[in-house]
C-alpha cells in the first residue's frame, strides 16, 4: 500500500499536474512479489483503483518505468 502521504498528496494535486511514481515503487505499493520486468498487470490495474479513490487517473509508461496520476480536466 502507498505511504499515507501519497493520499495527501493525490488528495491535493492540482488539475493538470502530475504525480510521477517510478515503477519498482508501484510494483511494491500495489503487487508485491509480482516481479517488475515488465511491471505486472496486477499492480498497474491496483494503481488505477487507487488513483480514482482520489479522481485521478493514472498511466502507466513502460519506456519511461514510472507511472503517472494526474487529475482530468474535461474540457480543454
């Protein structure tokens, strides 16, 4: 699980700023023991729950090995 100050900072992320997260520390927050190359599915799809706890979104980029939680803007 994320260190509560995740949950802070999600809960107070502004609107069209990132929350970039590299992707061992997802693997471990979200799938522990699922092995990181490539990040496991399990973890990404938990990230993505998480994120909407917090009406973020999130992404995962595997060029990059991190993963990104954002808040949507509808109509820009």
């Amino acid at each position: 699980m994320p260190p509560e100050e995740m949950d802070i900072v999600l809960a107070k992320l502004p609107l069209r700023i990132g929350a970039y997260v590299p992707g061992d520390l997802l693997e471990e927050w979200f799938a522990p023991g699922t092995g990181m190359n490539p990040i496991s599915e399990a973890a990404i799809e938990a990230a993505k729950r998480y994120g909407r706890r917090f009406e973020c979104e999130f992404e995962y980029y595997p060029e990059r090995i991190e993963g990104v939680f954002w808040k949507w803007v509808p109509a820009i």
